[in-house]
C-alpha cells in the first residue's frame, strides 16, 4: 500500500477547502420595493452567469411610497462567527429585516424578533442605504431625518440599534465602510462626508463634510482604503474621486467628465482594480474606465444593455460577485430584472437570456447585492 506523508495529507485537505471557498456558490438578493408589504428576493448565478430566482420572502414591513433614490443600496450583508447575515431594510416604517442566510442553497431564514426598529421614527421618503463595518456594526442612512443610525450585530444575526448621528441637514444616500473598517464615507447629492467608527460603544464621529464639484451618489474604495470613486447623479457621466488620509479625511484627486452615456449614479471597481464600471442610469449603458495612479480615469468603452422591448427602463445598482468573473446590473422593469455581463478585462458582454425577471414591482427602483461580495486580493 503506498503511504502518504502527515504534510501532504494535511496539505491535500488544505487546497480541498481551498478550492471550495474559491468555487463557492454565487448568490444575489435584492430589496425589491413592494408596493405595501416588503419582500426580498433570493437568485442564484450558474457559472455561466445565468440568474435565477429561488424564492420571495417577505421583510414584515412596508416599502417606502415615493420609491428609492437610484443610487442606494438598501440591502446589506454581514458574516458573523456563526451566521451568514442578511438585512433588508423597510424605508416605510424606519425597520430592517434580518435573516441567516442557508450557504449551501442560498435560502433565507427570518431571525427572531425581525424586524428590528434602526432607531427613527416614521417612513423614510427615499429610502434607507445600508451598509456594515466590520460584520460588527450596521449603519442605517435616514433619508427624512437626515441621520445615519448604528446598530449592533448580534451573532444570531439580531440587531440593536445603539447610537444616532445627525448629518446636518444632508440626506445620507451612498454609504459604504472602507476596507479596513476604520470609516464610514456617506455621499449626500452634494457634498461628501466621512466619519471615524468605534466600534466598542458603537458610535459615529463626523470629520467632515467636504466639497464636491457634482451631486455625489453611488460608490466604492480602493482595496487599500486610500481611494474613493463616487459616481454623480448628472446629465452626463462624471466621477469624483476622493483620497482618504490617514486621519479619514477626504480631498479630491479629480473628476472625471464624459458625454458617452447619460448619468453616473452608481460606480464599482473590477476585482483587480484596474477597471471602473459606471452605470449610465438614463442611456441604459455601463461604461467602462481604466483605473491609473493617484486616481486618473480613461475612457476605454460603452455598453448597450439588451432592451427587452419595454419603455422608461434604467440602469440602476451594480454588483460583482466573489470571483470577479461577472458584473450584475439592478434594472428598473416591470418584472424588476438584474442583467449579467461576463468581464473579460475592459470588455464586457451581456450572457444569453439576459436581463432575468425577479418580481412584479410596479416598476419600483429596487436594489440588490451579490453573496458572496467581491472581495479584496
């Protein structure tokens, strides 16, 4: 019989647990906005980047009635010692629903007690972005109040909300924690705002606002925590980008401007980061920019999505999942639909039978994210 050394036993189970964490099942989830009683939906990605839905579940409270600003992500997800969480969040009762989420076929379950008041009271008229520092704390973006709330999660994934932060009469829209969890960075359609977190009392101190040229909206940050992207909510495309310090205080490096596509609320960097994708809400288009040093942006191309022959369509959130493969577009329809493109470098190519329906929502302005998220290398 041939023996097989202690190290390489140990080393063979290492890469098998390797290559299930590299090959782990993709999943999407969405806020889908209901009319009345919320729902969230849950989607799974082939390898081939075909989305299909597995199941609606409710969210036990109401969407908001005015419909979400087209740059908020009103869904969030978190990893906690021994869950999987997802929070979804109701604007038409200031709640957020909260679920463990099954890794092996993507179902969700509802945790006891949800849904979970973030603190405020009354409806949020567009919406409530929500975003997780640290898979410790979840912050909450209350368009009406014009406050940020913090709450703690728990391991069973239940939330306590801990701590209000006033945002001085801005309305909280984009919100994403740096990398290194050490930030918060809150756009609000003008100015830009960052706050340091602390996590042990659950608190949020304001270290800005600061200036932008446009009206900031959707965003993401560079692998290292050094760079924000915020894509504008304008006639054209126009992208800001911000360098964070060592203090968390933002100044602009530049703002990229481009009449290809019409709009730019939403931005993500590919996985490698040498490729920023822009969603053209209006011209529904993604377009494509090649990232270089201390935030310079060159315009590489523009892609039609497929059109399935409806009217008053738009590009709305956009997602990449965990291997960097496909980028996932949110799009306004009637059923909602979540369109797949495969990434191949700077050329993007919508997969066959693409855009996908989710749900009959009234043409609502729902939002979604990717499970497992894109991650940094």
């Amino acid at each position: 019989m041939r023996k097989f050394s202690v190290v390489k036993i140990t080393a063979f189970f290492l890469l098998c647990g390797l290559a299930s964490v590299l090959y782990a099942q993709q999943y999407l989830y969405t806020n889908d906005f209901m009319p009345g009683n919320n729902t969230t939906t849950a989607l799974t990605v082939s390898k081939a980047g075909l989305v299909k839905a597995i199941d609606t579940y409710p969210t036990g409270g109401p969407s908001q009635t005015g419909g979400a600003l087209f740059a908020m992500t009103e869904i969030a997800y978190a990893q906690t010692k021994s869950n999987l969480c997802l929070f979804v969040s109701n604007g038409g009762n200031s709640t957020i629903a909260a679920f463990t989420i099954n890794s092996a076929n993507g179902t969700l379950k509802a945790v006891h007690g949800s849904p979970f008041s973030d603190g405020a009271s009354g409806g949020q008229g567009d919406g409530m972005s929500l975003t997780v520092g640290d898979n410790k704390l979840l912050f909450a973006g209350n368009t009406t109040a014009n406050t940020i709330s913090v709450l703690r999660i728990s391991p069973t994934c239940s939330l306590k909300a801990v701590s209000t932060a006033n945002t001085n009469g801005n309305t909280p829209v984009g919100m994403k924690v740096t990398p290194n969890g050490k930030y918060l960075i809150a756009s609000y359609l003008q100015p830009i705002d960052s706050f340091s977190i602390d996590y042990k009392a659950g608190t949020l101190t304001e270290l800005g606002p600061f200036t932008s040229q446009g009206y900031t909206a959707g965003m993401d940050i560079s692998c290292d925590s050094s760079t924000v992207y915020v894509g504008d909510a304008a006639q054209y495309t126009q992208v800001e980008v911000f360098s964070i310090n060592s203090a968390g205080q933002l100044t602009e490096i530049n703002n990229f401007n481009n009449d290809n596509g019409q709009n730019s609320n939403n931005v993500v960097l590919s996985r490698n980061e040498k490729y920023l994708y822009v969603s053209n809400t209006m011209s529904f288009q993604v377009m494509t920019l090649s990232v270089g040093t201390n935030g310079t942006l060159t315009y590489d191309s523009t892609t039609s999505l497929n059109n399935p022959g409806d009217t008053g369509l738009y590009v709305l959130g956009l997602a990449i999942g965990e291997s960097g493969a496909d980028l996932f577009v949110e799009e306004v329809n009637n059923p909602e639909s979540i369109g797949s493109l495969a990434i191949k470098g700077k050329t993007l190519k919508e997969v066959t039978g693409s855009p996908f329906p989710v749900v009959n929502n009234s043409y609502n302005s729902a939002t979604f994210i990717a499970v497992p998220p894109k991650s940094c290398k």
